[in-house]
C-alpha cells in the first residue's frame, strides 16, 4: 500500500476525518455557550477519543517531519534568538537610564 512520506494513509486519514468531525460537533459553538448535539454524530467514547489524540500525534509528527516545516521552524528560532537580543540589550539601557537619572536626582517610574 502506498502512503505518503509526510501524510496519513487513506485509511488513517478517513478515519481521522471522521473523528475529527465528531469531535467538533461536541464543541460549543460560542465559547462557554450550550453544546447542541446532533442526533446523526455520536460524541466520541474514551477509546475514540483515545485513537483520535494517536492519530492527531502520527498526523503532527508527519508534518513536522515535512522540509519546508523543518525549514519555517529553524527561521523561527533564529527570528526568536535575534529578538531576544534586542530585548536584552533594551533592557540594559533602560537599567543605564535609571542608574543614570537616579544619580541626578530625577524620579523616573519604569513598570
């Protein structure tokens, strides 16, 4: 049987589907708001639901399996490194700026 290097098999895949639209339908459709429950979908039973959060993890793995995800997650680190730089070094400064109004005696209130 073929199966896609980065996807779930048909079977995997269908099967997923389908508990994924059930597991939908137990959602509210407003947060905190009533579940209405359709008579035509069944909400999920611990073994469904159990063999829906496997199939959610092989499906997760896959795609983070993919180069081009592999690719967007190392661009991601590097932005986070540079951005935790800069905050770094921001918050360096501002420190100097208090140091330095405190030493001329002006209140300077930094939250």
């Amino acid at each position: 049987m073929y199966e896609p290097k980065y996807k779930l098999n048909k079977k995997d895949a269908k099967r997923w589907h389908a508990l994924l639209t059930r597991h939908c339908l137990e959602c509210p459709a407003k947060p905190g708001g009533k579940v209405k429950h359709n008579p035509k979908y069944a909400p999920l039973t611990p073994e469904e639901n159990a063999e829906f959060e496997a199939l959610c993890k092989k499906r997760s793995d896959k795609l983070m399996a993919h180069p081009k995800i592999q690719e967007s997650l190392r661009h991601q680190r590097r932005k986070d490194r540079t951005l935790e730089k800069l905050v770094k070094r921001l918050e360096r400064l501002v420190a100097k700026m208090v140091r330095t109004a405190k030493k001329k005696g002006v209140k300077i209130d930094v939250d």
